[in-house]
C-alpha cells in the first residue's frame, strides 16, 4: 500500500481514499525545480508565434511570469487521480500539451477538449503502474481512446509517464509525442499553487492586451488621440469600476476575476478604437 503523510489542504474524505488506495492521489502538474507550475491552459508566448506577444512589456515581468511567458517548458499538462474505495475504482481526468506536437486529454471529443472529464482506469500492483485511456479529442476515432497512458510513481510522491501506447490511426507525430512525454515527472499541486497558476495567467493575458490598445492609442495621430481622449478617459474609469482597478490589492481568486474582466473590455475596445479611428 502506498502511504505517506496527506498535505495540509487533503480533506478528511480523500484522505480516506488515499489511505485505502496502492497510488498517490490528488492534482498534478509539470513545474520546474523553483515550483512554477506549467498547467494546460497556461499563459506562453512559445505555441503562438513570435507576433502573439509583441505588446507584451516584459520589462514589467517577474521571474516567474517569465518563465511562463517564454514556455520553458516543453510540455504543459495537469491532471487529477481519485480512487473510490467502495468501487475499487480508480479515475483520472486532465490535459498535457506538447508544444506543436500534439494534445493529450481524457477529453473523448474535441468539444470537451480543456475540460477534465474522468476515466476509468486499471491499477497493476505488481508493477506499481496505473493505466488509463486518453486521447487526442482532434485525431480520435470510436471511443475515444486513442491512446494508453501508463503512469507510475516514485519515492518522491512524483508521478512519471512510464509508457506510452497510440493506435495506429494517430497522426504521425506519435512518437515524437510519446518520446516528449515518456518519463516527465508530475508533482502535487495544492489547491493554492493551481489557484496561483490561474492567477499568472489571467494576469498575463490582460498585461499583453494592456499592450496592445496602447500601441493602438500611440499610433494614433494627435488629431486623432485629441478628438477621442475625453471618451477614452471615461471608459477607463468605467472599466475600474465593472472591474475594479489593476492596482487593487485581494485574494488571488478575485484577483483573476478582476484581470478577466479588465481584458474583456480591453479586448472589446480596442476593437471600437480601431474602428473609430478609421473612421476620423
């Protein structure tokens, strides 16, 4: 049986199935020795092309949003494995990236691609590994399980892709996806340190359409900034207050709320501005 001391955030019900379960529970997430968490979904300007974050001041970046920013890591990814104790069953759900290679999901179509939709998966004790079925929502066929994922564990509660089986009908990159994701280590990610990730990139995608409407604005001729500039002094004060300012100090959970709304409208006019100044 597998046993070692539950982090503090574990509440009392999945400390329980951990106890009864032979392999470690709980959310996991590619990070780097420093603990930056590189989850699916993460902020980077690497998958994007060079353009993606040309307005993006990185004078204005801490290291970690650094980081993020350039894609250090090859591979994005996080998912989460429960046991139930009755059923005896085991389930995973979540996402891994490999950049411009492929996407790896318990996801069965395309449309539920991001989501963390669970599956059933089998646990051999005599070689320690937990099999579950995945696939690429894009490239899958029949159920969905284009792909066999086998995981293990090591002594330092890290989680490792041990093997990796496609069908035959996966696209061609299959092995390169494979060799990309064969025996990277996953770690525990707390709920504070997800939470934490979410707040990087929310905060990241506003900074880079901060960026952009001001060069938007700098581009402008004079004429054309004196003729909008009372207009676009009050939309400012108006997205503080839907949104409440970016200097606004919170909870990280609120804080992201703030940075989605305060990109929403940035992103919305910006697409106003660009029209308008056509028009003058």
């Amino acid at each position: 049986m597998f046993i070692r001391s539950m982090p503090a955030d574990v509440e009392e019900s999945e400390r329980e199935a951990q106890t009864a379960s032979e392999f470690p529970l709980g959310r996991f997430a590619i990070s780097d020795d420093e603990g930056t968490f590189f989850n699916y979904g993460v902020f980077t300007c690497a998958g994007n092309g060079i353009a993606y974050c040309e307005t993006l001041n990185r004078s204005r970046l801490t290291k970690e949003e650094a980081k993020l920013a350039d894609g250090i890591s090859e591979v994005e990814g996080d998912f989460e494995i429960n046991y139930d104790p009755e059923a005896g069953q085991y389930t995973m759900s979540g996402n891994l990236y490999v950049m411009r290679t492929c996407y790896v999901s318990t996801a069965k179509n395309s449309s539920d691609y991001g989501s963390f939709a669970p599956r059933e998966c089998t646990y051999n004790s005599s070689a320690r590994l937990l099999k579950c079925p995945m696939a690429d929502p894009y490239e899958y066929s029949g159920d969905g399980s284009d792909i066999t994922v086998y995981l293990g564990f090591d002594g330092m509660n890290r989680i490792f892709i041990d093997n990796i089986d496609f069908r035959s009908n996966f696209e061609n990159n299959s092995a390169a996806c494979g060799n990309a994701l064969k025996n990277v280590y996953f770690n525990r990610e707390s709920k504070e340190q997800y939470l934490h990730s979410k707040y990087l990139t929310a905060k990241l995608k506003f900074m880079l359409a901060d960026g952009s409407i001001n060069r938007t604005w700098k581009n402008a001729s004079e004429g054309q900034r004196k003729a909008l500039k009372k207009k676009q002094l009050a939309w400012i004060k108006e997205k503080d207050r839907k949104c409440g300012p970016v200097t606004m100090k919170g909870l990280e959970e609120d804080l992201i709320e703030m940075y989605k709304c305060q990109t929403a409208m940035t992103e919305e006019r910006e697409r106003f501005l660009a029209e308008m100044l056509g028009a003058l």
